[in-house]
C-alpha cells in the first residue's frame, strides 16, 4: 500500500446505494474497494445474529480493510466502516463493544460520502429498517458525518450523479 492511500468511505442508511457506489467509485478511480463484510458473514451463518457476531462483523471488516489497503493505489474506498456496526449495536442492543469504539477512535479516514435516502427502498431479508426508519438512520448518519472532523459529502440522485458527485467531492478535498 502506498503510505498516501486516501481511504474514502461511503456510509448511509440501509438500501442507499452505497454498495454499487463504493464499486463504481473504485473503477473510476481505477482502485480497489472493501464490500460490507456484514453481508457475507450474515449470509455465512445461516441464522439469526447475536450481539457477540457484531464484534466478529467488526473485527472481519477491519482485517478486510487493511488487507486491501495493500492492493490500493492512490484511494481504497470503503463501503462503511465501523460507525455503522456502533449504531447498530447501539440500536439493536442499547450498548457498542468498547474494542469498536477503540477502533473508531484510532482509525483516520479521509473523506466520508453519505448516500442519500432519495433512492427507492430495495426489499433484501438482511435488511431491517424499511419505511420511517430509514428518515431516522439518516438523521443519525448525518450527525456521525457531521461530528467525525473528516471532510463529508452527500450523495444523493441517480446512479451516475451519485457517482459524479463522488468524484467531485474527491477533486474538492484534494485527494
């Protein structure tokens, strides 16, 4: 990996797009990207979730993250990071493991995209929160994105101004 590898992640809520941005980004930025581990480990385990699985989630997207990091070039783009495992956590238990917040609280990232909710909702049986809830994850983001003092952009419309208002926002802080 290259020491100046800019680590940008796309963080939203549920059914937002941040999957195929995060790939569509990384092509243009002719890069790699880190999938959502949560989604293969869930699809893995053939049941229903505990809140110790969190922690594996967690400790699995952070080992998948750095070992991308050393295929990046210039940018690793990263489709969430470990604010979303805190808010579901959070959500779903009342409480966050403090090795996830340790995490949080070390790892640099270097410009955050938040995908908007103007997106229709894709029905998926790993997703969870439909309907109102996807206003109040929002609103939730948003203060993450808000509150991180790393440089964030909104993404919001079709596929491709998603995607050019992703490129922009990287041309617009200097990566």
């Amino acid at each position: 990996m290259n020491r100046n590898t800019k680590r940008i992640v796309v963080i939203g809520p549920e059914s937002t797009g941040k999957s195929t941005l995060s790939e569509a980004l990384a092509d243009a930025l002719h890069t790699v990207w880190v999938p959502e581990y949560a989604r293969q480990y869930l699809l893995d385990i053939n049941r229903p979730y505990t809140e110790a699985d969190l922690l594996e989630i967690a400790k699995g997207q952070i080992t998948q993250e750095d070992k991308m990091a050393e295929e990046a070039n210039s940018y690793l783009v990263c489709d969430t990071d470990l604010h979303v495992i805190k808010v579901w956590s959070e959500h779903s238990y009342s409480r966050c493991h403090r090795w996830v917040l340790e995490q949080i609280a070390t790892r640099r990232y270097d410009l955050y995209l938040f995908t908007d909710i103007d997106v229709e909702w894709v029905d998926d049986p790993l997703r969870e929160h439909p309907g109102p809830w996807r206003q109040y994850f929002y609103h939730v983001y948003h203060d993450i994105v808000q509150n991180t003092n790393t440089p964030w952009a909104l993404i919001s419309g079709s596929h491709e101004e998603r995607l050019q208002k992703a490129l922009t926002a990287v041309r617009q802080h200097g990566l």
